[in-house]
C-alpha cells in the first residue's frame, strides 16, 4: 500500500509546510520566541484598538511573560500587559 510506505520525511515535510499556513492565537505563543502579527481580530473597535497599541499585521511580537493567560509582550519596542480575550484576537 503507497500510502503506508511514505517515510517519516515526507510527514515531516508535510507538517513544516501545513505550520506555515496555520495560524494560531497569541495565547499559544511560548515566551521568548519573536512572531509574526498574521491577524488582528474581533470587532472594529477592539482591532482599531489593538491596532493602535502596535499589534498590526506583518509586526513582530515577543511573549516576555504569562500569567492566568494574561500576557505582557515586547511590541514596536514598547512592552504591553494584554488580557487573555484580547490576546486570543491576535493571530500569529
């Protein structure tokens, strides 16, 4: 059976190509690790505000620390404390 003679490479491959088009939320991010800004969500007031505070698309974003799911993270060289529902807004 093809299908259960492809190698571990080819699920391997697989994985690193199919992580490339997901995305996740902020609250996922492990502290320390720079992301990519790839979606700021919610309604457009709350994605204006986020926005407002350096989370855009294309930006960069640095975890510094998390607790309870509340985050404080390195944006546009400042550091911003963001609640957990706010911080599951942000995709990276």
């Amino acid at each position: 059976d093809p299908e259960m003679s492809r190698g571990l490479g080819d699920v391997y491959k697989r994985q690193i190509i199919h992580r490339r088009y997901l995305m996740m939320p902020l609250t996922m991010a492990n502290p320390g690790e720079c992301y990519t800004i790839r979606k700021v969500g919610g309604k457009e007031e709350t994605s204006r505000f986020l926005e407002n505070l350096g989370f855009v698309v294309g930006g960069n974003v640095t975890v510094v620390s998390e607790i309870d799911g509340n985050l404080i993270v390195n944006v546009k060289d400042s550091r911003v404390a963001v609640g957990k529902d706010m911080a599951a807004k942000i995709l990276i």
